[in-house]
C-alpha cells in the first residue's frame, strides 16, 4: 500500500460523517434558548434544521448564527399553535430539503400567576401553545412520516409537568398534557417506524428561568442535588441523542434533564 493511500485512509478515520448528515430536523420555538441550542447541536451534527418562531427579528438573527456555520438552515415565522403556520413549517422543510425526518416541539410559553387570581385567557393560551402546538405539528409532521415509514418526534415537557409547580397550575398541566400525548402517540405511529419521546428540563439558564423571581428561583435551586442551574446545551445532547442511532429501540419515554430535582 502506498503512502499516499496510508494518508487518504487516515483521513477518513479522522473524518467520519457526521452521525445526521442527510437528516433534516424541524425544532419550533428554536429561535433562543433550549430550542436555539436544541437547533445548533443538530446543525452541527450534520442535520438540515427548519426553525420556527413568532419572533421574526430574533429568527432571522438565529439562522444567521447557523448559517455562518455552513449549516443548511430555513426559518420559517409564525405561531405554530394556528393549523395553517403549522402546516407551512412543515411544508417548508418538505419543499427545502425533501423530507422530514426529526421534530422537536419546543415552543412554549409561561403565564404564571395563583388559580384564584388566573385569568381565563392565561390558563386558555398556554395550554393552546404548550399542548395544542404539539398537537398540530405532530399531526402535520406524522402526515410526512408516515408516507416515509420513519421518523422521531421529541416533545419538550418539563419537570414541572411531572412534579407540579405552585404558581403554574396551567403550564403543569400542559406540560403533564404533553406526557401522555407523547405516550399515547408514541403506540399509534410505532406502526409507521416514527419513534415519540419526550424530555423533560428542570432548573435550565433561559429567558423564561431567569424571569423567576430570585426569591423563588433560589428556592428552586435549593432543591437540585447537583447544587446548579442546567444549561440549554445539556437538554440539547438528549434531544440529540434521541434523533441518533444510539436510539432506535425507545420510543413512548419520557428522559428528565434536571440535576436530580425530579427524581
């Protein structure tokens, strides 16, 4: 063998394909924070990544970021609890890059406040962007994958829906919601190859931690064995795990990411 050989096969030891190269991966609500680091890690692991916001300004300066790297990436604005921005999401990853092959349903919002003092109207819009978007992306993305026969669905719960959180009665219960719709959709589209899990993040350094009050945030944090907040990155390497390889036997599970506060 001749040396020039030695060097080409060395390089490609050094080299491997990236574990999604040729994946391409919807992440909604990846305009920051655990659905923009959520959008990174797959970038980089070689996946095509549509991301979805409601935010145009702060969309736009994300696929920028991803952009630079060399990742092939779309943003796509809207509010994918309404069944037409959701459709067009989808859509959009279809006509860019030809399939859709990994969702993860991270938008998600906070209307916190007692039950007797919650209005209607906060109660009503959580659960419509918490539990409902999950609902109308899934069953748009399913649509796809199912005519695939393959897929993975990643939903964002949280331990707040396992454990419950005094303060947020309506984001628990969407977040609870989004437990057994992960289960229950996990046994329908096992038929189709398409795996459904959940994760579910504790205590994690976002916009949505840091509006907390300190008072109760240090509660919180008291309560976390490992004595830290979470980075967004750590709840990304599960999401990434779940859309490898490493996973194709799991499916209807729900993986906790929060330093031991849920247990």
């Amino acid at each position: 063998m001749s040396a020039n050989s030695l060097e080409m096969g060395a390089t490609q030891l050094r080299t491997p394909h990236p574990p999604l190269e040729g994946k391409v991966a919807v992440v909604t609500g990846g305009s920051r924070g655990i659905g923009a680091a959520i959008a990174a890690l797959l970038a980089e692991r070689g996946a095509a990544v549509v991301v979805s916001a409601r935010d145009g300004d702060r969309l736009a300066a994300t696929v920028r970021d991803l952009e630079a790297t060399g990742a092939a990436v779309a943003g796509v604005a809207g509010d994918v609890s309404r069944r037409d921005d959701a459709e067009r999401v989808v859509e959009t990853a279809r006509e860019r890059f030809g399939r859709v092959d990994l969702l993860v349903n991270n938008a998600g919002i906070t209307k916190d406040g007692l039950l007797l003092r919650m209005k209607d109207e906060d109660w009503d819009r959580v659960l419509e962007v918490n539990l409902r978007g999950a609902f109308v992306m899934t069953r748009a993305a399913a649509k796809v994958m199912v005519r695939q026969k393959s897929g993975r669905i990643v939903n964002m719960a949280s331990a707040a829906g396992a454990m419950g959180n005094a303060g947020q009665a309506n984001y628990s219960a969407s977040k609870a919601g989004l437990i057994g719709f992960t289960k229950a959709t996990a046994r329908e589209l096992s038929h189709w190859g398409i795996l459904v899990n959940a994760v579910a993040p504790g205590l994690i350094e976002t916009d949505m931690a840091a509006a907390i009050p300190a008072q109760a945030r240090e509660a919180l944090l008291a309560q976390v064995p490992l004595g830290r907040v979470g980075t967004p990155r750590e709840v990304a390497e599960v999401v990434g795990f779940l859309a490898g390889e490493g996973a194709t036997y799991i499916t209807g599970q729900v993986f906790h990411v929060n330093g031991g506060l849920y247990i």
